[in-house]
C-alpha cells in the first residue's frame, strides 16, 4: 500500500503494463492521481502482490472501492481483482484513451512524449472524477 488508507480511501490499481506505452501511460495516471490530485482520497497497491495471493493485499481490495487502470483490453488489473474477490467499480483502459487521440505518438514503454503526457493527464483527470462520483455515492449510502 503506497498511501495513507482510510475506510472511504478508493484503491487505483494500474495493470504491469512493463512492455507497452499503454501501461507507463496507466503508471503514470496512476501515481499522477495518488501522489497529487487526490492523495487525501487515493491510494495504489502493487499489483503483483493480487497476483501471489499476499493476504494484506487481498485483504485491502476486498475492503475497499477499486478504480482499476489497464493498458489494453486484456485487463490484467481488473481480471486480478476481480478474482481476488474486490469490486472494481470503474475499468479504465488506456487503449480507449487513444481513440480521443488519433495519430498521436506517446512515447516507448520508458519514456513518453508530450503528446504521452497530454493523454496521461486526461486519464489522470478521468481517474479523479469517478473517484470524486464514488465518494459522493459511497457517501450518499452512509
Ligand atoms: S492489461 Fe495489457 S498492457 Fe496491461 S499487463 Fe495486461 S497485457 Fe500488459
């Protein structure tokens, strides 16, 4: 767990990705959000620890709301959590960024251009308006 966790803290939890743009992409959105847009609200967790079944992370999904980042419609991220029994309340794919995006060269899997950080930052701002939702409903149901 990277971040402070609260009850009403939201899990983002992006997919490895560590081959494509599309996951550094997904990284990046991700620790845009943790570390900065909404670090009181957010928090990450290592996704490989799902993967091998560590009882705190599985523990952590299933306690609390999970926005899931993945590079491509594979899903790696939601798959995992979804199988390690959390609920992932938004599935967002960087791929489906792209199509806002034609033509656009966003960098190498290492590093991005500043057309890989103009996408980055839309999805960062995406990530933070269904947290922002999720709270309001979570919120609503107290
Ligand atoms: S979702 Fe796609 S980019 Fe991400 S780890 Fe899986 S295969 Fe790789």
């Amino acid at each position: 767990m990277e971040n402070r966790e609260g009850s009403r803290t939201t899990l983002i939890i992006p997919c490895s990705g560590i081959d494509k743009v599309h996951g550094l992409i997904g990284r990046e959105a991700t620790y845009m959000v943790t570390d900065d847009l909404a670090s009181e609200k957010t928090a990450t967790l290592c996704l490989a620890l799902l993967v091998k079944g560590d009882a705190d992370a599985v523990a952590s999904v299933q306690s609390h709301t999970c926005i899931t980042v993945d590079g491509c419609a594979k899903a790696c991220a939601q798959k995992n959590v979804e199988l390690a029994g959390g609920r992932v309340a938004k599935a967002i794919q960087v791929a489906e960024a792209f199509r806002d995006f034609r033509g656009a060269k966003p960098g190498t899997a290492t590093a991005l251009t500043d057309e890989g950080w103009t996408i980055t930052r839309e999805i960062a701002k995406n990530i933070v308006c269904e947290t922002a939702l999720l709270h309001e409903q979570e919120g609503a149901a107290l």
